[in-house]
C-alpha cells in the first residue's frame, strides 16, 4: 500500500500517476481543503505526529510513501523522514522544477535574514508567516500580507496580528520598495511572482527552500511513475518504459559528460520535453556511449536495442538541414538509422530519421554540458547516432511504409513509453496520416490491419502505398485525423468483430473497452429478417456460417447504416465509404456503390 502526502500541484499530479495503477492507496493532507477527486484512492485529513504516523503505516501495510508536500513544510518532511527509518519504508520525494537562483536577487536562509534598509515589503510567503515577520514591523518596516483569499486563511492571519488593511488576496498587487517571497517553484508561482516585482521594479528577496535528503527524488508524473515501479513492482500490472528518443538523448549526455568532463557515470540525468529530469542507465565503450532501450511492457521490437552515440568537436560545422538549434550543434545519422525518402515528416527527404521532439532533448540537454568556452572559440559539435542491427529492426515496424528506409527512426514526443499507449499508438496514426497527405492522394484508405489491408487494396491498385493506413482498434480517433488534415475522400474497411462494436457506437473496438454485444446483434438480425440462435457463437465472424445467402446483404447494410451513424458526425466534411469484409477477403457490404 502506498501512502501520499498531497495538498499540493505535486499532490495532484501524484493523484494522476497512483490512478493509472488502479490499485488503492492513501491520499493524506493537513487541512482537507484541497479538491480533489479519487477513485482508487482513499483520502484521509489532519496532520500526524510521528506515533500517528508510525501506528497508521503499521495498521494498513504501507509500503511506500510519496512525499508531494510543500517544500516548505519542513516538520513533515522531518516526520516523514523518522517514520520511514524506523520502518524501513521507502520513499519517493516529489520536488518541484526549480528555475537557476539569479544572483541580482537577495537570498535568505530565514527571516532574519530579511535586509532592514528596507521601508515598505509585500510579503507573498503565506499567512503561516506573518508572526515571524512582526519583528521586522517592529523595526518600521511597512508590510502588506498577500494570502488566499478564504476564511480560514484569514482567520490564521487575524490571529497572527495582522490587521485587515494589511491584507490583500491573490492576484492582487499592491506597491511596495521590494517583495518577499519563498523559493516555492514553478508550480508554486515562483516565475510568476518574480516578473510581477520586475514589471513594478521591486527589491526581490527570496527565502531559500529547505535542503531535503531522501534518496529517491523526482521532479514529474513521468520519474514518479518509473520510481514507483522500481520500488514496488506489484503496484502497476504494467511497466512503462523509454523512448529511442530519451535512449538517444541518454547515450548523447554520456558521451559528452565523459569528452567534457572526463567522468563515466552509470546513470546520467536527462530533461524530458515536460521540463522534469530522469535518471537513464548508460554505458560506454570505445568511442561511444549507449543505452539499452527498455519498453517496459509496451509490445516493441526495438526492446532492448543499443542506442548509441558519440559527440566530437567541429570547428566548422556545415551549415544545412542537419543543424538544429543552431550552427554549433550538428545531428547525423550513422549506422541503423533510417533516412526519410517522403515528405509529411518534420524534416525534409534525405534526413536521418531522427524526429523533432528527440533533435530538441538532445540540443537542451548538451547546451547545458557543452560550456560557452568552447563556442566562443568557434568550435561546432557533432552528434552522431547510431544502432547496430536497426536496418533488420526497421523491416519489422511501420518505417517501410512510412518511406524511412534503410534503418530505426529515432522518435518520441514525451520521452516515456507508457505500456500499449493509446497516445504512441494514436500518434504513430496521425504520422501515417501525414505521410498518405504529402503523397498527394485524395483518399485515405483506412484499415484494421495487414489482413483487411491485402484485401482493400486490390479495390484501389493506383493508389500509392502510403494511402493506406491501420487504425488497429482507433477508428474514431482516426477519423478526426482525417477530419484534421482535410481528407475529402476516406474509405473504412472493417471486418465483422470490430463491425458489430463500431455499430454500437464503440469507436475504440479494443476489447478493454467492450465486448460483442449478443442483444444488440440479436437486433440487427431481427432487422435483417434473421431469426436463429446465437447464444453458442465466441465470435462475430461465426455468423457468417449462420446467415443465409439471401440475407447476407440485409444484414451487411443494417450493420453498414448503424456504422455510418456514428462515423459519419467524425468526418463532416468529406465522403465516408465503409466497406464490410468477411474472412475470405470478400466485400460483404458497402454504404456507397462506387466506392
């Protein structure tokens, strides 16, 4: 069982990875102010000593805590700290994403730090604060108390001292020689509030965050979520794992952290595209460094690939297509990646297949290494990737008929493969999508898989290749793609399993989502004059041994129009054909005779 304490963004987000689990788990805040909805989860309010803690965590099993409190609540964390040393719990601290600490601004320790040459502050560090201020009203220095405008915060703040003129709520302003503030995040309005004091050319003082030392920290959904499943396996039925994009990018940082600093960690920290940093396994070798691909429990041939990468100095890097983020940074393809041979990608043919959103991680994440004293000498860099066996790889992935040849792509949009993500596989559609637009094809013929797909195109045999396209269990999702990219002409072919879900309205014929619906094919047969048994039947192509020949057709149009009903709203604008298939590769049925 795992234990979190929220009260937070970070609390929320918490919220969102445990949920994925659909195991239970507790969700602890001091106030019980905080809105929120659970559904594996179970809430519990109020603050707890360490004999509370210690007896909650014995009585419920807890084996894992997730710390996602404010930064600021040190006396927790300190609690959380003894509880997990005495029971030897593990736990997994969710700190905030911190902006650099600029030194034009005055950083403090504590309040008494707060510089008295001061006349006027607006203190924006919460109603918890303001007694440990009074000294410095003590002393003549105006202070107006920014807090959340509800009554229990106003009521702490009376209680306080504070007086109502004092007080203004958020997002109010008021003026002041210099604002106070807590180091509190990008979460916690930190950036906000600091271009708020620039904007009215207020002093800014920043009181530091407290130094915490648990040994698991995380900074985002995505290294919570990888965390979690190191440290208690059984919580997720199914692992995540890593993109070739955050692989490439790992085996990239690698190899310049030992070109530049001579070191050869076993684990370099890589920013995802969210902002937030993980932790990714490397190793080296001569010349190179690499990461072993792991895709969790998302079905993928290129588990377990070497992703690998070197990165050398150039003094005068060619400038072309191949640079990215700049002239000082050139990104090549080597061995086992593929080549984009069609337009419709993010880069035009003749490119390393190497995608938009893994060019960017790998350019933010070697800025930071590669020090200004080498570009202002004039010096470039070359990062060149590579995967031994990617050519051999690629034959079995949708590369071929995207027109990537000769090798792996090296994609990813979030940096994190979540097991049969419905997002990778969605997008992996949408990028078909693109490529059957820029073959210049004005229709889009769109399939469950290989199967159907040998049987749909010799209906269309001028059609290029890539005009064909599988939505495996996505059908509606595929359709507003269509919608999106402004296809006119769209054919649909579908054989009898997903026919019958889709004629329900299942739009996601996955069967985690639904199963056959025996009444409702009952339905349809009785529509189609039908009228026999199928209480036996496992699967829906049986009824193609059940239906007479001289109804097939009526049956095929009742499923085809009950089709047509809920597809057709998905693509306003264009011509929707849906054609019904059986096991032979025959066309049972179709809504428009001319295809």
């Amino acid at each position: 069982m795992i234990l979190v304490f929220g009260g937070t963004t970070e609390g929320r987000k918490a919220v969102e990875v445990l949920e994925e689990g659909g195991s239970p788990y507790f969700y602890s805040t001091k106030t019980g102010e905080q809105d929120i909805t659970l559904h594996h989860g179970q809430r519990i309010d109020g603050a707890l000593d360490v004999k509370a803690m210690l007896a909650f965590c014995r009585e419920h099993d807890i084996q894992l805590i997730v710390d996602a409190a404010h930064p600021f609540a040190s006396h927790l964390h300190q609690t959380i700290a003894e509880v997990s040393e005495e029971l030897n719990i593990h736990v997994v601290r969710y700190e905030r994403i911190y902006p650099p600490r600029d030194p034009n601004f005055t950083w403090i320790d504590d309040y008494s730090q707060i510089p008295t040459d001061i006349h006027s502050l607006l203190a924006t560090t919460g109603v918890q604060s303001i007694s440990k201020l009074k000294p410095l009203e003590a002393q003549g220095v105006k202070i107006v108390y920014r807090i959340l405008n509800r009554e229990s915060s106003i009521d702490l703040a009376r209680q306080q001292g504070a007086t109502d003129d004092q007080l203004c709520f958020y997002p109010q302003m008021v003026e002041a020689e210099a604002m106070l503030m807590k180091e509190s995040g990008e979460s916690g309005g930190f950036s906000e509030k600091i271009a708020e004091a620039k904007e009215r050319g207020m002093r800014i003082i920043v009181l530091k965050r407290p130094e915490l030392s648990f040994k698991h920290c995380v900074n985002g959904p995505y290294g919570l979520r990888r965390a979690i499943e190191k440290l208690l396996p059984e919580f997720y039925p199914l692992h995540s794992g890593l993109t070739t994009g955050t692989c490439a990018t790992a085996a990239a940082v690698a190899a310049t952290t030992r070109l530049t600093k001579g070191e050869t960690p076993a684990e370099v920290p890589v920013v995802l595209p969210d902002g937030e940093t993980i932790r990714v396994a490397v190793g080296y070798a001569n010349g190179y460094a690499y990461c072993i691909k792991e895709a969790g429990d998302d079905p993928d041939v290129t588990n377990g690939i070497e992703v690998r990468a070197s990165v050398e100095p150039s003094y005068s890097p060619t400038p072309g297509p191949s640079l990215y983020g700049g002239e000082w940074l050139v990104i090549e393809g080597g061995e086992g990646i593929g080549r984009f041979t069609l337009p419709g990608f993010d880069f035009p043919p003749g490119e390393p297949a190497i995608n938009k959103g893994p060019r960017e991680m790998i350019r933010k994440n070697l800025e930071n290494l590669i020090t200004p004293l080498h570009t202002e000498r004039g010096r470039g860099w070359v990062c060149r990737l590579s995967v031994p066996k990617g050519a051999e790889i690629a034959s079995r992935t949708f590369n071929p008929r995207l027109g990537i040849e000769g090798g792996i792509s090296i994609i990813g949009v979030s940096g994190i493969v979540k097991p049969f993500s419905e997002e990778a596989f969605i997008e992996s559609i949408r990028k078909c999508m693109k490529v059957a637009q820029a073959s210049g094809s004005e229709r889009v013929v769109i399939n469950s898989g290989g199967k159907s797909e040998r049987f749909v195109k010799a209906l269309y045999p001028d059609l290029p290749q890539q005009a064909f396209v599988q939505y495996g269990n996505y059908i509606g999702e595929t359709l507003k793609i269509a919608h999106e990219l402004g296809f006119k002409h769209v054919t649909l072919g579908v054989m009898l399993g997903k026919a019958v879900k889709l004629a329900e309205g299942q739009l996601d014929t996955h069967s985690r989502r639904g199963t056959m619906n025996k009444t409702f094919i009952r339905e349809m047969l009785a529509k189609a004059g039908c009228d026999f048994d199928i209480s036996q039947i496992t699967l829906a192509r049986e009824l193609w041994k059940m239906i007479p020949s001289g109804k097939l057709d009526d049956f095929a149009q009742t499923i085809i129009r009950h089709c047509e009903c809920h597809c057709k709203p998905l693509l306003p604008d264009g011509c929707l054909t849906i054609l019904l298939i059986d096991d032979d590769g025959n066309i049972i049925g179709t809504s428009n005779k001319t295809q």
